[in-house]
C-alpha cells in the first residue's frame, strides 16, 4: 500500500510538472522544474527506502538469523554466479527474476549452498507458488561424478503435452511414480539404477513437491518457498536423495569421491 501511495505522487508531480511545460511558462518552470524534480528525487529516495525497510531488510534479516543457527555464511544476494549454472529448472524460469537469501557452508559433513528464486515481479509481495512468478527453495549440494546428468522433477502439463506427441520421458515399473514424476537421463540404464524401487518410494512419499537435477558433480534440490519454516527441512530433504542412492550404481558406475565443494568462488 506505501508502495503505491509512493508512486502515486511521483506521478501527481510529474503530472504537474508536464502541464507547467505546456504552458510554456520558461522561466517559472525553470525554477519549478528544478524543484520538482528536486521533489521526486528525494520521494523515489524515501520510497526505496521504505521498500528496504518494509521488504528487503526483514527478509536479509531473517535469512541471517537462519544461517547463523546452522553455522553458515548467509548473503542477501547472488555473489556466486548461482543464476549461471547450467541448471534447466533456472533455464526454464520466466524473466526477470532473481536470486538471493543465500546460505552456504558445511552443514552436517556436506558442503550445502541454499538459496531462494523469485521473479523480480513477486518479490514485493509475499511467496506464491503458482502463474509464471513461481518462488522456489534451492538446495545445491555434492553429487557423484562423473555420473551422468540426469532430472527428476514432478510432472507439468509441458511434459505432459510432450509425452502426448510421443517425446517421452524414461518409463518405470510403478504407473504411480510414472504419472507423478518424469525422469530425464541420457544414459537409460542408470536411470533405471538410480532410480530403484526404495527410492521411487521414498520419492513418492515426499510431502512437498520437489524435484532434483544431477550435473556435473552437484545435486540441485527446488521446492516451493510457500509453506516451508526455515531452510532446514530442503536440506534435510536434498541429503535423504543422497541417503537413498542405491548401491548398485556405485557398483555399475564407480567414482572416486564426491564433489569438492559448492559454492562456485565468489564473483
């Protein structure tokens, strides 16, 4: 509401400031010009202002206090070059929008780095987890390498749409897990050794929507904001895919160890 209020006189003085134009009043609309621009200048500060104070600070602030009670380094904005990751959920996302809330450091023996994506739209108002606006929960933490990339995401109606002209998605054994999820992978046979019975189970009793993206030795964890206390259960969540890797992938595809550490070094 401030927020409007604020626009509304910036406009009402910029209004009055085009009709002293057209009058052609030059050398009063000097001296007026040069204090209502003056005028507007200082309104738009107070309205950034406001906005910090009202928006951005509570959020920075609470974001910081979260960090803190898990031990990790908190910053109210992207200094990582998160949004170039070659991630296709941030590829899909819809512009603008905008990272930030970002926590990052060792949690638990993992190297976790979470952090919140809103559309630059939304942010003035509170999460909501639906139209093109959708607010999301990352969660980015170590993933076997150099295992295959693979998506694990709950079904859309695109993915819908695309299995409806035959370009589908890899199929299971469970017709639940297939209408819930869709599964993109490369390399099919690990896939299917990913993806065994214990963790199709443990996928389908998630409480939340969640979807999961391997690549290039990290797993990315997303699920709405909406609803969520603190960042705590998307990191216990995003550790559970880990706990649930069968072994039989580590026995098809060996690797040595996992990722060294997230975030990428600060830009």
């Amino acid at each position: 509401m401030l927020i409007g209020i604020g626009l509304y006189f910036v406009a009402a003085v910029l209004s009055a400031s085009l009709v002293a134009a057209i009058r052609g009043d030059a050398p009063s609309f000097g001296r007026g010009g040069l204090g209502s621009g003056l005028i507007v200048v200082a309104m738009l500060g107070l309205l950034g202002y406001g906005v910090y104070r009202l928006r951005f600070r509570p959020r920075a602030e609470a974001g910081q206090i979260e960090a803190s009670a898990l031990r990790l380094r908190h910053s109210s904005k992207d200094r990582f070059g998160l949004r170039d990751l070659p991630f296709a959920m941030l590829g899909r996302l819809t512009p603008p929008w905008t990272i930030g809330n970002v926590m990052w450091g060792r949690w638990e023996g993992l190297e976790v780095t979470i952090f919140d994506v809103w559309s630059a739209g939304r942010q003035f108002g509170p999460p909501k987890q639906t139209g093109p606006g959708h607010e999301y929960r990352c969660v980015l933490i170590p993933f076997p390498a150099p295992w295959p990339a693979i998506v694990v995401e709950q079904e859309r109606l695109t993915t819908r749409l695309a299995d409806a002209v035959s370009i589908r998605d890899i199929a299971f054994e469970s017709e639940e897990f297939n209408r819930s999820f869709e599964v993109r992978c490369s390399d099919v046979r690990f896939a299917n050794a990913l993806l065994d019975a214990k963790m199709i189970t443990w996928l389908l009793a998630l409480e939340r929507e969640w979807g999961f993206e391997a690549l290039d030795g990290l797993l990315l964890g997303y699920t709405p904001i909406e609803g969520l206390s603190g960042p705590e259960p998307a990191l216990s969540t995003a550790r559970g895919f880990l706990e649930h890797l069968p072994s039989v992938a580590y026995s098809l595809f060996p690797v040595d160890q996992l990722a060294a550490a997230v975030p990428p070094p600060a830009r």
